[in-house]
C-alpha cells in the first residue's frame, strides 16, 4: 500500500481512510483533489494582479462533503466525479444485446448521474502519487456487478496531471468483465468572479452548432436542435445572463463541432484582458450547467453558496445514449477500453 504521510483529512464510515492530494506546477497554481468522489477539492490559480484566486466551488473541510444532514438534500455533485453514467438514463432500464437493464430510478422514474451511490460518493483507492517531474495523480475505483443496477465489474482509473502550461487534465480508462454502460463526467463548477459572485457575467463560448433537444424531464429525445438565432448560441463569446430565461439558466447538452483534444470545446472569462479557462475534449458533448439547483450552502472561506454560483462544462457521451440509437455508443464490451480525456486549461 501507498504510504502518503499526513495527507490523511478524514475517514469514511466504512473505515476507508480519505486523503487531499495537492499538484503544484512552476506558476504556483494549485489543484488539490480527495480521494472521496475524485472531489477537485480547489484549483487555484495565480491572478494577473498578483494575487490567488480559487476557481472552483468546494468546501474547506473534506468531511462536509459526506455531511448527509448538510449537504444531501437537492446534492448539487460538486466537484465530483460522476459514473457510471453522466446526467439521465430515460426510465432508468436499457437495453443491451436483447435484455432490458433496470438501473437505480434516483431521479424517479428515471436515473441521474450513476444512481444514489454512483462514482461521486465512492472512496476510490489511490495508485500513483508524484509530485515530480509533472504532478500526478491516479485513483481507482472497482464498481462490483450489480452496483446500482449495471451488470459486470468495472475497473475506472482516473489519472490527474498539471503541467507547466496551466493545463489540468484528467483521463478515464476504465474495463469490464461483462458488457456495460459507461458514459463517465466530472462536475467541476468554476467561477472565475474573485468574490464568487455569480456567474451570470461570465463570457461563454461553446463550439456547437447543435444541442440535444430534451424532454420536460431533461431526457435526451434523439433530436438535435440548432443554436442559431436561439438563447443557445455561444458559437462566439456571450455573457450568461445575456438572453437566458433567469428562471431557469442554461442545462443543455452541446453536440460539439469537432471531436478532437486538440479543438476548443469550450470557454469562458470574466474580462477579457484577465483569466480564461479553456475546455478541451475526446468527448463529443459538452453540457453547460448554470447552477440553477445549487442550494445555499457554506463553502470555501465562508462564501455563500446559492442558484448560479458556479457554471459546469461536463463533457461526456450524449446523454441517454444508450436508449438512443443516432446518438453514439456508451456500451463497453469485455476486451475493450473505455477512454476519455478532458483538459482545463488556463490561460492569462
């Protein structure tokens, strides 16, 4: 076993000892995650006034992010990693090769983001700790069969690096010994606002023509909608709050123009001259998520949480693939390799 002297912050119930890694590069930006969820803890980057600046929402003390009574209700995922499955499987069942699956329904009648205890709420195992010659982190998680629902034993590992160019990225192979689904995101909420006010002045831009019509569940239909001349139309940069309906934000999922890690994906700044985060993919959506159903929370340094604190690039697999049959394929066959690579890169 890894020896990882005092990064120790808590311990599961189930016993699991939970610890806060921290990749440092040259310009002192840094990334701390937990072995809880694969929680981004913080990411904090050096500003162009001199000062720090944290970029993501998240709690101070690691063990409020197991603190039922506190952070349960109307679970907003910060951070985390989200598995087996991204956003909502329609009715929680699909098929494969002829069966039908019945998932988890915690989003009754349908599933949402892995089911009660999905990838988010494990204590995954940690394999590599480096912090030298590029910070790295992996962590591993075994889901048994059964886990909520999906067949087969799935090994995940998700490895972390920062590289001297500001560039956090993450990937996720992941393997089963039946046949499954896997459409596996993380669930960062970013703020680039110094005082964590929210994010409705943000400029945002993503690289789509289309977004994926849903039904008044939020389930993907199999039909894509053009942005042109709609709210949806980020194909170059616009405030949030320019059109959007403030009911209601943005929760849409983007059919990106080019699926490739080397093509912005996605973008977002407060000033132009200042912070720009980057979002760059293998995976062929991104959902753009506003933090609308963010409760009021406490978080880092006292800030308050609330709707709109904190927006979220997910990238993934369309959502509901797996009952749709246009839409890509998110069933991994034993022999094969789930694969997917995100990177968030910072630029100032």
């Amino acid at each position: 076993m890894l020896q990882f002297n005092n990064e120790r912050v808590a311990t599961h119930t189930n016993g699991e000892d939970i610890y806060l890694f921290k990749l440092t590069n040259s310009k002192n930006t840094q990334v701390a995650i937990t072995n809880y969820g694969a929680i981004i803890q913080s990411f904090v980057i050096q500003n162009k006034e001199g000062g720090s600046q944290d970029i993501v929402l998240g709690f101070d003390d690691v063990n409020r992010y197991m603190d039922s009574d506190y952070y349960s209700k109307d679970y907003p995922y910060l951070g985390a990693v989200i598995g087996r499955y991204g956003n909502r499987i329609g009715h929680a069942r699909f098929p494969i090769h002829g069966n039908t699956i019945q998932v988890s329904p915690n989003f009754d009648p349908h599933q949402l983001h892995g089911g009660y205890n999905g990838f988010d709420k494990k204590v995954w195992k940690p394999l590599v700790y480096e912090t030298a010659p590029v910070p790295r982190l992996v962590l591993q998680h075994v889901s048994p069969d059964g886990d909520e629902g999906y067949p087969g034993n799935l090994t995940t590992n998700m490895e972390f690096t920062l590289s001297d160019d500001n560039e956090l990225t993450y990937t996720i192979t992941a393997t089963t010994d039946k046949t499954t689904a896997v459409n596996i995101t993380h669930h960062s909420y970013f703020n680039l606002n110094p005082d964590a006010s929210p994010i409705g002045n943000h400029q945002v831009f993503i690289n789509a023509n289309h977004i994926l019509e849903q039904d008044s569940d939020f389930v993907t239909t199999g039909e894509l909608l053009p942005v042109k001349g709609t709210a949806h139309d980020f194909t170059v940069f616009k405030k949030v709050d320019a059109e959007w309906n403030p009911a209601d934000g943005y929760d849409q999922t983007f059919a990106v123009i080019k699926q490739d890690i080397n093509t912005l994906a996605a973008a977002t700044y407060v000033h132009k001259d200042e912070v720009q985060l980057q979002v760059y993919t293998n995976q062929p959506t991104v959902h753009f998520y506003t933090g609308r159903w963010i409760p009021n929370l406490t978080g880092k340094n006292g800030a308050q949480y609330g709707p709109y604190s904190g927006l979220c690039f997910e990238t993934q697999v369309h959502p509901n693939a797996v009952n749709r049959p246009a839409f890509p394929n998110t069933i991994l066959e034993p022999g094969e390799t789930y694969h997917h690579q995100t990177i968030y890169k910072i630029v100032s």
